[in-house]
C-alpha cells in the first residue's frame, strides 16, 4: 500500500456524491414544497367556499323571517 496514494482517492469520491445528494436532496424538497403548496391553496378554496356558503346560508334564513 505504500505506493498508492489513498487519501487523493478518498477526498474526491464523498465530495462528488456528497454533491449529487445534496442536489437530489434539493430537487425532492422542491417537489413536496410545490405539492404542500397546491393543497394548500386547495384547503383556502374550499374554506373559503364552505364561508361563502355559510354566510348566503345565513342572509337567507334572515330573509325569510
């Protein structure tokens, strides 16, 4: 083992996969951050829908009596 120089291979592999990683790491957070997003706009359509509802709800019971 004396001629071969190890540390040269060790420091570059982790550094490179280290990378990819973190950049796959990245890409997925990405993905679940844009999904949470849509159903969230999603849920504040439907309170708002379920709101909109309740209140015509109401101005028509007050209406009627």
């Amino acid at each position: 083992m004396k001629g071969i120089n190890t540390s040269c291979l060790i420091d570059n592999l982790p550094r490179r996969s280290t990378v990819a990683t973190i950049s796959q790491i990245e890409t997925r957070y990405q993905i679940v951050t844009q999904y949470f997003a849509r159903w969230e706009s999603y849920l504040d359509q439907l309170a708002y829908i379920s709101y909109t509802s309740q209140a015509l709800t109401t101005t028509t019971i007050l209406i009627r009596s």
